[in-house]
C-alpha cells in the first residue's frame, strides 16, 4: 500500500535525532533557524528509518561525500553519486529507493524562521519556486567551494554568540554558487538534451508547480506553446505514461498530503484544489485511490 508523505521539518528531525545527539552532536548543528549536516551517514539513516515517503517544507542544499543512493524527488528517480550538488525546496517529496552503507552527505537546511539573505524578488532563480530540486554533477573546482562556503559556516555557528550577518552572507553566497552550477548545467542540457526530453522535463516542471489549481493537459500545452496533441504523443512517447496520468499523480499527491497533515475539510480542499464541486471532487479521489476522501484522512 502506498505511504502518505510526512512532513520532515525542523521539529520532526529534532525529535528523530535526540535520542542519538549524543553520538552525532560533533556531525550535527540545529538551532531555530537553521541546521547543518557534517558528513556522518548516521544521520541520513536514523531520517531512512522513519517510513518514507517525506514531503519538506525548507530550503536544503547539499554535497555527496560518498557513496551512492537511488531517491525519487518529486516523481523522478534520480542517482546520487560522490560529488554530487543536491537542492531541495520547499514542498519536495521525496522517496528514497536504495543507498549504499558509506552514504554520506555534507549540506545545510534553511528553516523556516531563516531570514532569507535576499531582498523580495531578488532570489537566485534556482530558488525563486520555478524549480523546485535539482542534483548536478559539478566541477572538482565547483565542487569543492561549495563544501569550502559549508565548512566555514560550520566554524561560524559553533563560535561562541556566532555573528547572524557573518553566516547568512555565507548562507547567500552558497545560493549563489548553486545557482550558478544550475544555470550551467541547464545551459549544457539544452545543447545535448533531444527537444522530447527537454519537452519532458519542463511538462514535468510545470506539473509539479501547477497541477492543484490547473488540471486540464491544455493548459500545460499552451505554457509551452504546443499543441495539446503533440505533447500529449510527446508526453507518451518520451515516459511511457500519458500527460494526464502526470498530472493526476502529481494532483492525487498534493491532495493527500491536505488530506493527512491539514485540519482542512474535504470540501475546503475541494475549492483550493479547483474542482468543481466536493462531489466531483470525492469521485476524482475514490476513482484514483479506491477510497472516499474522509476515508483515507481516517485511516
């Protein structure tokens, strides 16, 4: 049977982490705002443990030290390597395949009380909500100042009244350096992607993004500027699943995770989900899970 997401958020991962803090506090930082990951595997397997799939609700940028891992982010598998950038952002589910023993990770995590180092509108555009993860295979020199900008924020917040200012230009300038690692590798994906894969991905995108107010395949097509049939065979052609299944997987998920970690009413759902209707809107649920709305909240 398929597991709801649950949130992973700071006090989640807290509560996860205590009884072991004792073995791990030389690895770990966590403080309101913001948290930090020095490299110990045991970290990432005590989070394993908790029956994924997990949706988060931060910012979390990160490098591979070692190992490997296969992990769903939003719908597509992906394969992490040694060396590997990693962000995560907010509203990512994330489901994790298989990973070796020697798993290791080195990253931050932006809280949600984290006081963001940009003004309003000036996000790097990999973290602006356009895309919402991406995992890139870096430079060694790339590589290697992303994990040199963590370890000096690492010493900063383990000095004594750290100066707030001081981290959180560093927090921005590693922003900054991944934006620009992503904005090269996407520069490199247009030149040696098919245009149906490129086609793909953005769809993909766009469904991740939009499918709880936009639901209709004529919508993605015009964004796109397609015609809905030929996305629709491109869709089919590229995934071996049809452009309506897409959006009725990525609409399903969203709806459940309203249903498990919200108070809302089906029909508040409903209306914020742009149905018609709670009638039409429990059929759509019960026609995709084999169960009414309340009856999956209750379960």
């Amino acid at each position: 049977m398929n597991r709801q997401p649950q949130l992973m958020d700071r006090s989640q991962m807290q509560h996860i982490l205590a009884p072991d803090l004792q073995k791990i506090r030389q690895q770990v930082y966590f403080d309101n705002e913001l948290g930090i990951v020095h490299g110990d595997s045991t970290v990432f397997k005590l989070i394993m443990k908790q029956k994924p799939p997990f949706i988060i609700n931060d910012h979390r940028l990160g490098v591979v030290l070692n190992g490997e891992a296969c992990i769903n982010f939003n719908l597509q598998d992906r394969h992490l390597t040694a060396g590997t950038l990693a962000y995560l952002g907010p509203g990512t589910i994330i489901m994790p395949h298989q990973f070796s023993n020697n798993f290791e990770i080195r990253g931050v995590i932006l809280f949600n009380q984290f006081p963001m180092p940009f003004a309003p509108g000036q996000m790097p555009s990999a973290f602006n909500g356009q895309v919402r993860d991406f995992q890139i295979p870096p430079s060694e020199s790339d590589q290697q100042t992303a994990l040199d900008i963590i370890e000096t924020l690492w010493k900063m917040v383990h000095q004594p009244e750290y100066h707030h200012p001081t981290a959180s230009a560093l927090v921005a300038a590693l922003m900054q350096h991944y934006d620009g690692c992503y904005r090269k590798q996407a520069d490199r994906a247009i030149h040696s992607q098919s245009r149906e894969q490129t086609i793909f991905d953005r769809f993909l995108q766009l469904v991740t993004q939009h499918c709880a107010e936009q639901h209709q395949i004529g919508y993605y097509a015009e964004r796109m500027c397609l015609t809905e049939r030929y996305l629709t065979t491109v869709i089919r052609q590229t995934s071996g699943t049809t452009a309506k299944d897409w959006i009725d997987r990525a609409l399903i998920t969203r709806i459940k995770i309203e249903l498990r970690h919200t108070d809302k009413p089906a029909a508040q759902i409903s209306e914020e989900m742009h149905f018609t209707n709670p009638s039409f809107f429990s059929k759509y649920f019960r026609r995709l899970t084999g169960m009414t709305p309340g009856d999956y909240k209750r379960v």
